[in-house]
C-alpha cells in the first residue's frame, strides 16, 4: 500500500489523529499502571513516541490491518525499551515485562483498560490540585490532548498551558498521589471534582469560547466517552452514581442537538430554529434512560435539574409545544442551587417566553452589573433580542455591537453580524 495522502478522512495522518483522541489515554493510564503513577512523564513519552511512529511510517508502509494492535504493540516495545535503559525500575523489571507481554497479548479486557482509565481521571482530579490544574492534566492524560489544543481550548498560552501540568505532576509526586481509587466519602467527594471537569470539557466542545467553530465534537464526544465510564464503573455503584447518570442524561440531551446546531455552511441555528429531524434521537433515548437512573438517589444535584430542563426541549415534537412555564420553574430551581449570573441570564430567557421581553429586560437590568459577564457576549446578545422584540431597534443594534466587541466563536460573530444588519435595515 503506498501512500494515501496527508490529512484527509482516511488517510494514515487522519486515522493517528482518531487514534490519539481514542487510545493514547487509554494506553498511557495502561502503562502509569504499569510503570507506577512517579513515572507518568515517561508513560507519556512512551505513547508519543508510538504515535510519532506511525505518523512516520504508515504513509509509506500503508496502514496495518489492527492500526490499535500496532500503536500497543509498538509502544509495549518501546516500555521494554525504557525497563532496559532506567535502573529505577531493575527491581520490578520482570515483573514489568510479564505484564506488558499479557496486555499485548490480548488479556486485558475492556473493563481493566476502562478501570485504568478510571483511576487515572480520580488521580488527575486529586484535591491537592487546582481545578484549571485538574482540567488541564485530564485533557493531557486521560483525552489525549496536545498542550497547544489546550491552551486553544480555554484561551490562553501554550507556555501557561505547559507550566500548569508541570506543576500537577509535581503536586502529584509530592504528594505520592497513587492510581488507586479513594474509599467511603472521599470517594464520593473526588467524584464532584470529575464531574466538574467532564463537564467543562463538555461545556467547551458544545459552546467554544473562540476560534473558526461553534461545535468542538472532539471534545463533546471525550467528555461523553468519561462520563460513561464513570457511569459503567462498580466502585461508584454504592457511592454517588445518580449524580454520574444526571451528568450523562444532560450531555447526552445537549449532544442529540449537535447535528442541527450548526448547518451546511458551519453557521449557528439556534434551538427554536433547528431541524429536529436531524438531532440524534438515539442520544435523546439516551439521555432519557440516564434521567431514569438519576432518580434513584435522594441529592437533586445542578446536573440533575439542568439535564430536566434539557428533557423538556428534548420532548418537544416542535419549538411551539415547548412547555416554557416548567423551564422557567426549573431554572427557579436551578437558581436556587445555583445562582451564578450565567444561570440567571438563562433563566431571563426562559422568563421572556413565558411573560414577554419586558418583564425579562427588566431582570436583567441586575445581571448587567455583574463583573463575571463583563466580557460574555451572551449577555448583550441576549439584551439585543429582548429589545428588539420590544421594538426597540437602535437599542438592539447597540447591544449587537457590544456583542460583538466580546470574544466570540467565527460562526457566532457572523450571526451576531446578522442580526445587527437586521436591526439597521
């Protein structure tokens, strides 16, 4: 087989690009087990070497039939390599070796890479670091991200992004932070720390910050692969799962939405507007089985009433059958949990459908003045609608510019871009 291109859907760099996304934090939480939780760095640099292999080899040799037995098999032998060249591990060398020998052999089944991985998530979300700490570490380790995709993620420098894990894995050695899971009520209390961080990475993929896309699937679909194997997970069966299942119903209710959220041309369709024809209506079965489940235990998490309200826009045939009043007395709730200026800004819409833009400006005159949304582009966004549904045109041409002063997605400023043309026709 020769060569088959550089970049495109099918081609050797596509296919390690999937792979990276989909294997190397299975592999890499495989060979911290392995190597020890001390030695991640190295566990790291084992499976990008295994990457960087392929990307070097395939587009001349073609790709192997078993593309993730030759990415284990080449990092297995890349481990051998290490156990060979570093003292620290000539104790544990054989044993080391039997291990990685039975993993490439096919021994280990779904559920042990699924319970490294697993451990991994527990061990980046340890308390000793800091939540960006833990959110940045996660993405590294457990997704597969690289440092500048990071740094792309959540705006801000490569060398900011770099210095941060540097300083989580010192943490976790200084504190001898092993892969085994925590017990009893520490157990349920790391559990909120990664659901946080699914849940962030989620938040970004379906709602990115900057950058040429509106939608970062990749991320969507890291954050729902974790999220599912917390869910799977029998050490969390007796601890706090209703609150994993409320996280995966409402990531599963948003993710159903992703084929309509943007169309063909990669522009932004709001809710009202989308083809529900197109959302995925396995992920809605989805989301409503992990709503089920939820209801097993006695919290009502934030998790729980956002994935509700995501239920209620999920069970509309059409915009018009949506039941506005239960919105808005679940964000009732949900402020009462919750009340963060960004919740409350939501509920100033879902209050605008069921009483009229009026009554909704003049909740929002109070969110105007938090300093959290000075630079959130939602918020004068959202002015804008209000105003001009009230028929104040130049008031929402206003608000429009405001809006598109903030940070704001490529797809986002073009329909911002819109709405302003709009207004001052």
């Amino acid at each position: 087989m020769g060569d088959q291109g550089t970049s495109g859907p099918g081609t050797p760099h596509h296919l390690v690009d999937h792979l990276f996304r989909n294997r190397a934090g299975q592999m890499v939480a495989w060979l911290a087990r392995v190597f020890g939780p001390a030695h991640l760095d190295l566990a790291e640099e084992v499976v990008q070497d295994a990457l960087v292999k392929a990307l070097q080899r395939w587009p001349y040799s073609g790709i192997p039939d078993n593309p993730s037995g030759w990415l284990l098999t080449v990092a297995r032998n890349g481990a051998l390599d290490v156990l060979r060249r570093n003292a620290s591990f000539a104790g544990r060398a054989h044993e080391i070796a039997r291990e990685l020998e039975r993993a490439t052999k096919g021994s280990d089944e779904d559920s042990t890479v699924e319970d490294d991985e697993l451990r991994m998530i527990f061990m980046c979300c340890h308390p000793s670091l800091t939540p960006d700490a833990r959110i940045a570490l996660s993405l590294k380790t457990v997704g597969g991200f690289g440092v500048a995709e990071i740094a792309s993620a959540f705006l801000t420098t490569d060398a900011a992004i770099a210095q941060r894990l540097v300083r989580a894995k010192r943490a976790l050695r200084d504190n001898k932070v092993g892969l085994e899971l925590p017990a009893g009520q520490e157990l349920a209390e790391r559990l909120d720390s990664v659901l946080a961080v699914i849940y962030l990475l989620f938040n970004e993929g379906y709602s990115a910050h900057a950058g040429e896309q509106a939608v970062r699937q990749d991320l969507c679909g890291e954050a729902m692969r974790l999220g599912q194997i917390v869910t799977r997970s029998a050490h969390l069966a007796r601890t706090r799962a209703p609150v994993a299942h409320a996280l995966n119903a409402l990531m599963s209710f948003q993710a159903a939405r992703l084929p309509a959220r943007v169309d063909e041309n990669g522009e932004l369709v709001l809710l009202e507007d989308q083809d529900r024809a197109r959302w995925d209506h396995g992920l809605v079965a989805r989301g409503f089985a992990h709503l089920e489940r939820s209801a097993e235990g006695d919290e009502m998490s934030t998790y729980h009433v956002q994935a509700s309200i995501a239920a209620v826009h999920a069970g509309a045939a059409t915009p018009d059958e949506t039941r506005w009043p239960a919105i808005l007395a679940l964000y009732d709730d949900l402020v009462a949990l919750n009340p963060s200026p960004v919740v409350r800004l939501n509920r100033v819409v879902a209050l605008s459908k069921v009483e009229g833009p009026a009554p909704a400006l003049a909740a929002l005159a109070d969110i105007e003045r938090e300093p959290a949304l000075a630079h959130y582009s939602l918020l004068p966004a959202v002015k804008a609608r209000l105003l001009a549904e009230v028929g104040d045109l130049q008031g929402a041409a206003g608000a429009y510019r405001r809006a598109l002063a903030e940070p704001c997605t490529e797809p986002e400023r073009r329909f911002l871009l819109r709405r302003l043309a709009a207004c001052e026709e």
